[in-house]
C-alpha cells in the first residue's frame, strides 16, 4: 500500500526493565493497535525510525514489516525523554484500505501575499495543520494554502478554502482561520498614539488662543 516501509521485532509485554533493554541497544519500543485483535507490540531500530518519523509524520501511510507480516499504519503518537529528549516511544494506528480514518495532514505554504509585498501587511498563520478523514489511498501528504489569493490587507483564508479532493474531508471548522493578512503593529500603535494625541493637542490650541474682549 505504501513506498515507505519500516522492518519491526515482535517483542513480549513486559517490565519496565525489558522497555529498558531495547532502548539501551539502540532500539524503540511500539505498538501497532486499531486491529481486529489485540495491539501488536514491536521494537524498532532507533535511527531509521527517527528517519521515517521526520519523513512520514502523521499523513503518511507506513508499512511495518513485523516477521515477513505486513501491516500498513499511520504514526498516531510518539513520546520523548523529556531531560535527553530522545524518542523512547512510538504508537501506530493500523488502516484498512477500505476503512474511512482520520488523522493530522499538514498544510504546505506557497506563493506570495500581495497585500504583504505591496501593501505592508503582516502575515499572521494560524494553524500549521487540519484533521481530516479519507480513505488510506485518498491520504494526502499535505495540503497547499496558497498565500497569493491574498490580495488586501484584511484577507484571509479560512478552512473550507483549503484545496482538497471530494474524497477528503476536514473535520475542524470551515470558518476558522488558517492565515489572513493584518496592519503591523506598529502602525497600529502609532495610529493609536496620534488618535489620543489629536485632543490633547486641541485643548493645547484652544489654551493658547486669547480669549475674547468682554464687552
């Protein structure tokens, strides 16, 4: 089902001191689960698993290869040491190619805002992600927000703008944000200071003006 491919050890449910063992020989402990049966238990090879991780992310579809057995997945979690950050942990979520399911797919930033380019505007990304459900083949690796439909300061694109195929469905809602085009703060500020600065500077003028001869 998938070109990437990650060769697993079946290993037993054990103490704490075998998850020890593997990870002091290089290894990661794992568990496949979302099967018909119970999850499936493995230990990897620290550094490939670390290469697939940084290559498939949670939009890509891996298969494990446990003994010769293949079982396709998506990585659903993965735990870090929190003092060496190094990986002690990964989960996958198995997948039938018939079955609907969901995951995390990316978004991929392209082109160039003219209202940043042109107009000043600050960009302002709101999410780097969306959830999504689809069948296994209909799983893209990303999806592209094109930044170049933002024309204007104020623009924006919101989630049910994102480019995907009828087979794709995201689950968040269509009216959130993923990127618009904003005033710099800075210019904010400043129009802000010259807003409050305008009364005082009238009252200043109106002290100064002499007033008029009693009659």
């Amino acid at each position: 089902m998938s070109e990437m491919k990650l060769t697993v050890k079946a290993r037993a449910k054990g103490k704490a001191s075998l998850l020890s063992s593997i990870r002091n020989n290089n290894g990661v402990p794992g568990a496949v689960y979302g099967l018909k049966k119970e999850s499936v238990l493995f230990s990897a090879d620290y550094n490939t698993l670390v290469k697939v991780i940084n290559t498939a992310g949670t939009s890509q579809i891996v298969d494990l290869d446990l003994d010769g057995q293949i079982i396709s997945g998506i990585i659903r979690e993965f735990q870090k040491d929190p003092v060496s950050d190094k990986l002690i942990h990964v989960d996958f979520l198995a997948v039938d190619e018939k079955v609907p399911f969901t995951t995390i797919v990316p978004l991929k930033f392209s082109g160039t805002s003219k209202a940043v380019r042109e107009q000043g505007g600050k960009l302002e990304i709101k999410r780097q992600s969306v959830k999504v459900s689809c069948l296994p083949k209909d799983l893209p690796a990303f999806i592209e927000v094109n930044l170049s439909e933002l024309a204007s300061i104020g623009s924006d694109i919101t989630v049910e703008h994102l480019p995907v195929s009828k087979e794709v469905k995201i689950l968040d809602n269509k009216f959130d944000k993923v990127v618009d085009v904003v005033v710099p703060r800075k210019e904010v500020a400043l129009e802000s200071t010259v807003a409050a600065a305008a009364p005082a500077a009238e009252a200043d003028k109106a002290a100064a003006t002499p007033a008029a001869d009693k009659k």
